[in-house]
C-alpha cells in the first residue's frame, strides 16, 4: 500500500500545471491525511475546497488502479462526496493518469 506522501506525488505529477478540473478539490482520506488540488498546487493541507471527496486510503488505491468502479463505491457508501458534484465528475480523467 502507498505512503501518503507517494500518493501526493503522483499526483503532482499527474496535475502538472493545471489539475484541469477549475476548482478546488480536497480528498479526505479518513484519518489517513489529506491531498488538496487547486490549479496546479498539491498540498497535504487540510484547506477548504469546492469540493470533498471522503474516502478512505484503501479504496482510493483501488479507484486509482481501476479495480473499483466510482459510481459503485458511491453508490455502496465507499465514497462520500461535499460541494460541488461537478468537479468530482471531472476528476475520472485525473484518476486515469494516476496508475
């Protein structure tokens, strides 16, 4: 299983300059730190974000390797959405450049 901070860097490489996503976005990793994405900043700062995504460190590796659908681990409670539902939409393309 990935460090946190392993985590982190893959996606500062994955969000390079621009995350593309227009807002801010915040993923609460349950007790397990946190990855805050604002343009092209990736931060471990628990800051305010448009949007929230709360899931814990097991299923977010398994979303970022494709073995977990995310509209099944939404549906299932595995994750837990607060703000802005679109920038959660936007986020697949940012997952796929994570694995």
């Amino acid at each position: 299983m990935a460090t946190l901070d392993e985590i982190t860097a893959r996606f500062k490489e994955a969000v390079g300059t621009d995350s593309g996503l227009g807002k801010s976005l915040k993923f609460d990793l349950k007790g397990d730190g946190f990855i805050h994405i604002d343009g092209g900043s990736v931060t471990n700062e628990d800051a305010p974000a448009d949007c929230t995504v709360q899931v814990s460190k097991e299923d977010f590796e398994s979303l970022a390797a494709g073995k977990l659908d995310p509209t099944m681990a939404f549906m299932q409670g595995k994750i837990k959405i607060q703000g802005d539902m679109a920038i959660a939409m936007k986020l697949q393309g940012l997952m796929g450049k994570l694995s």
